[in-house]
C-alpha cells in the first residue's frame, strides 16, 4: 500500500496514546464482526510497521471475503513474528488463496519467516 510517512506518523502516535499493547501480541477476532473496515484498518497499521510485535492473527468467521483478505495478504511481509494466521470460515475462495500462496512463495524467509500455523478449514476451497 501506498501510505504517507505523514499518515503513518499520526497513526503511530494514536497508537502510542491509546497505549494499544495487544498489537504486541495477538489480534483476536473470531466472529466478532470484523469486516472490511477493520481489515483496511489492520492493513494500514501493518504498512506504518505498527503491527511488527504481532505473533497471532485470528480472524476466524469475520467472512471477509476474498476482497478483505487481498489487503492483509499484501502487508504479511511486515509482521515477521506472526506464528498464527487464522483465516477459517471467511468466505474465501481459490483466488484469494493462490494469492496467499503467490506471496509466501514469492519470498520465502522473508514473508511470515516464524509461521507455525496457517487455518483455512471452512472455505470454499477447490481441491486443485
């Protein structure tokens, strides 16, 4: 994404005002309604590197789509500690996750380098 330094800099003191530790650790959202606002929000916060502590990424039963997950997939290079992606029941399809698989591929060691666990169960996934 093309965000601005100047952008990034008003996210990072908002951050730092509300104190928001849990981007240090997890973003649990399983069914909780997060959508593709949310999504965009989650992206911008990984483009101005406010999101590098993260090492769990639940969004289980958000159904984003796979217009949600292109976003997210697009900034995964800026959470190197991630060690959980949960993507289950969102209403993906094969497109979003051959992009997902494009991106993993396409720098190995450098995209989710600590990922441990990668849920997709309850998708619309082709067996192909």
């Amino acid at each position: 994404s093309d965000i601005s330094e100047q952008k990034c800099k008003r996210w990072r003191l908002e951050v730092e005002r509300q104190e928001v530790k849990r981007l240090r650790w997890s973003i649990d959202a399983f069914g909780t309604g997060f959508g593709l606002a949310e999504a965009s929000t989650l992206t911008m916060l990984m483009d101005c590197g406010l999101t590098n502590g993260l090492s769990h990424i639940r969004l289980g039963g958000c159904y984003l789509g796979d217009d949600g997950l292109r976003p997210i997939v697009a900034s995964l290079a800026r959470v190197p500690r991630l060690r959980t992606l949960g993507l289950a029941h969102n209403g993906l399809g094969d497109g979003s996750i051959q992009a997902l698989a494009e991106a993993l591929s396409a720098n190995p060691g450098r995209v989710l380098p600590a990922l441990q666990r990668l849920w997709l169960f309850g998708n619309d996934i082709s067996d192909e």
